[in-house]
C-alpha cells in the first residue's frame, strides 16, 4: 500500500476519518459490467468521482495506491445467522464477532434473519433482532423476518414492515412445530408480496418426509452424523422446490430459493426460469467444495457438515457451477450458522437428529468463490461481483446504493488481490468458532483493504474499524 508523501502505513484510517476524503489509485476496477484501470475518489461516505487512471485533478486526500490489484463493491452476504437460537443453543457469532469476520473476508453488507417466534407480532420480533445488532455491527446490516405462524394480523403486518425497510420474508417448508408453514399460509403470504412488494425466500425441503425417514433411522439404531444426509434426499429438496415454484407461480409472484444445494432442484428453478416465471435462487460456497464424502470423516468429524439442505455426493457440485454460469443461480451466500465442535455440535453424540444444523463460512466465502469460480475458469471476475455483489444487491433492494462503483452510491469498497494465496484454518480465520470447514485448504484470492461506507476497516489485515458502526439498511420493495 502506498500513502502520501510523509504519511505512514498506518495512518491511512486516521487520515481518511479526519478529511473524510480518499483516492484509491491505480486499480484494475471491476463491477458486474465493467473492466478497466482507473482511480476512484471517496469524499464522506459515498463515491465522489472516478477518473481514468492519472486524470484525477490534484486533490488534498490519502492515497491508496491499488497498482496489480481489483477495486470491487463490497460483498453482501444475504444469507446469514448472527446470534440465533436453534437446537437448544446459539450460533457462536454475534453480531460483532460475525460482521467483523465478514469484514476480514471482504463483506461489507448482511442480510440476516430475524425470527416471528409463534404468536408474536412481526415487528416485535425485528424489533428483539435489531438490539441483537445495535452497537455491535462494524458492517451495514439488514433483515429478512422469518414467519411462523400466519394469522389475520400477522399478515397485514407484512405491509407495515415492508414499508419500513424489511422487504423479504422466508418461509420454511421444514421443521413442523417449529418453523414449518403450511401450504396455504405460504400462498397466503406469497399474495400478500403480490400487493406490497416484498420478497419471499423458500427454504425448500419436504418436512413431513424427512421426518418420518429421521424417525425410522434411529429406530434402527443410525445415529451418526451422515445419517442427517442420509434422512434428507435430494429429490425431497428438489420436490419442495417444485412446490414453491407452483404457489408462487399460482401467486403471480416472484420467488427466492435459499441455500440450494441440490441438481435436481436446479432443475426445477431452470425449467422455471426457462418458461419466463420470475424465480431467483443461492447456492453457498459448502455445496461448492464440500460433499457427501466428508460425513463419513472419522469418529464424529462428521457432524462439522451437518447443515440443511445436507452436501450432496461428489459431482453434484459440477451442476451447481454450471447454474452460476448460466444465471440459473443468481447469487452465492452463505448460511454462516456456526456452531462449535465442543459443548454444541456435541449435543447430538448419539443421535444426529440432535446436532446444531449449520457452518460457519462468513469469512471465507469470497476468497472461496474467486478461488474455484475464477482461477479455475468457471465464471469471469465480472460475474464474481455479480454474484457476490450486484445480483444479491438488485434482488433485495439495496442496488445501486450497494453492489456497484459509481458516483452517488455508497463507498463500499475492496481492494482484492487477486494472485494472493492463503491457507484457511480456524486458528487464522475470525470467524467466533474452533473449526472451519476448509481447514488447511489453499486459496488464491483474498481482500487487502476494507472500506465501509468511507472508512477504511480493514487495512493489511487488521480490523481498524470499531463495533457498532454497522447502519440499519433500510431496503426498497420491488416495483
């Protein structure tokens, strides 16, 4: 990194907070459209200008010199699970630990999940969610509202929340007596986008028959971590997927797939999409590089995977890259739900209907994506920023304030070298959890300077931003 004249390294934070100014330099400026060398000014929180490289007029800022590396938009994370309960426990990450690991990764926005618990009203349970992240977010932050239980009330209260800037709701076809809906209040709810512009995200797996497969496995004495997977087929994943598509459809409505791992519903998103329906799905980095094979890892290693939908057997994963190449799959996310080994994923020695569902990855999704999308030449660097950016930005409102380098939107960018190899292992990562799921993994890719919103966050490597910085985002319906 270079600075001006008589400034030291360290001082580029200090500096930028004072002037609220920065010239990022010399980088190779990458979007979801665009390619090409240029410098970019930062004046407060937004993105002043940007000029051909050497254009820029003589301006009194720091200097970030971005010479051999890409200038992309901060990523958007819209899938995460900060500070949740589940299985009798809480994800390990807070909404301070998480968004600072985020950080580290190269994420400079979240969607995470707030939680209607049954018989509470929507805006009670954003309400419980956002002191969760008040005045412990270091990143912007925003809220999907998860909805189980749908009565009369419940339902106008969607319109009230959409317009204050919770615009997307997910719905569970899983978990009966918990978080499952039934199929009528799923429609019910789809309408109701119809009328205020909201979003739904489709957890999509058949319930009702993982759970009698879960219930005839320990009857028979299966117990360990692989039999999760076992007890969850792909074509159960893959025929709640088709439901979703038909109520949507029966709706009128757009529709968002969340964490698909499956080729066979891959399938039905593509013929979907195919006949010209508005439907959208993620697929997250686990589904990507991890696989059936690591279930049958020694002893109870095993239940480090146990997430849902569960990884899939080898070759699965081919079917994936080929939808994010296609634009059958918009986005990758992460489902970050971390739990550790000890004391957590523990509590379901013995019967792995009783393990914490869910990895962490929040840190390592965009060196991963570069990595195996890029390097291997799966996807261009401009559809890297698609998915990780841009698409996620467009679909849930946040475009073009978020997702994108240009004058008027937000100043959320990252300097990410692209020839930069590092190894993942929980002892680096700084993610609130004693494992990661690609331990020892080498990785070439990996962001080098965080800028939030103006500020520098994180500067070669350590986080220079303060918890409790993170802003509400307030997100657009659709129109």
């Amino acid at each position: 990194m270079a600075v001006l004249p008589g400034q030291k390294a360290g001082d580029l934070r200090s500096a930028g907070r004072a002037v609220r100014r920065l010239l990022i330099r010399g980088g190779r400026i990458v979007t979801a459209v665009d390619d090409y060398i240029g410098d970019v000014l930062v004046e407060g929180s937004t993105i002043a200008a940007i000029f051909a490289h050497g254009q820029a007029p003589s301006i009194d800022a720091p200097v970030l010199d971005a010479t051999g590396k890409l200038v992309i938009p901060g990523g958007i994370d819209a899938h995460t699970h900060l500070d949740m309960p589940f299985g009798g426990t809480t994800s390990a990450d807070d909404f301070e630990s998480g968004t600072i690991a985020a950080a580290h990764g190269g994420t400079t926005s979240i969607v995470d999940f707030a939680i209607q618990y049954k018989g509470q009203a929507l805006r009670e349970a954003r309400d419980a969610w956002m002191k969760k992240a008040e005045g412990k977010a270091a990143i912007d932050y925003g809220f999907h509202m998860i909805i189980t239980d749908l009565p009369d009330a419940v339902e106008k209260e969607m319109d009230v929340l959409v317009q204050e800037g919770v615009t997307s709701f997910k719905l569970f076809m899983a978990y009966r007596g918990v978080l499952m809906l039934d199929d009528g209040s799923i429609l019910r709810a789809l309408l109701r986008t119809g009328e205020n512009g909201g979003t739904i995200c489709m957890h999509a797996e058949n319930g009702d028959v993982i759970d009698v497969l879960v219930r005839r496995a320990l009857a028979e004495g299966h117990t360990a971590p692989k039999w999760h997977a076992l007890t969850r087929p792909p074509r159960a994943e893959a025929e709640a997927t088709y439901r979703a598509i038909c109520l949507a459809e029966m709706a009128n409505v757009p529709l968002y797939v969340v964490h698909l791992s499956a080729a066979e519903a891959l399938e039905r998103i593509a013929e979907a999409r195919d006949r010209g329906l508005p439907m959208h799905a993620e697929t997250c980095p686990q589904y990507l590089f991890l696989s059936y094979d690591n279930y049958e890892e020694p002893g109870f290693e095993g239940a480090k995977y146990v997430m849902s939908p569960p990884l899939r057997a080898k070759g699965n994963e081919e079917a994936l890259w080929r939808g994010l190449r296609m634009n059958d799959l918009q986005a990758v996310s992460t489902d970050h739900c971390p739990f550790c080994m000890k004391e957590q994923k523990e509590l379901g020695k013995g019967d792995f209907s009783k393990i914490p569902n869910g990895a962490p990855g929040i840190e390592t999704r965009m060196s991963l994506l570069w990595d195996g999308g890029v390097v291997k030449g799966r996807i261009s660097p401009n559809r890297f920023v698609e998915l990780t950016s841009t698409s996620p930005a467009k679909i849930f409102g946040l475009f073009p304030k978020k997702g994108t380098i240009a004058p008027g939107s937000d100043a959320d960018l990252v300097v990410f070298d692209p020839n930069r190899k590092i190894r993942l292992s929980a002892k680096t990562l700084h993610q609130r959890v004693d494992y990661t799921p690609y331990e020892g993994r080498v990785v070439q890719g990996a962001a080098d300077t965080i800028i939030s919103r103006g500020e520098v966050i994180i500067e070669n490597g350590t986080f220079v931003g303060r918890a409790g910085r993170g802003s509400f985002l307030k997100r657009k319906a659709r129109t």
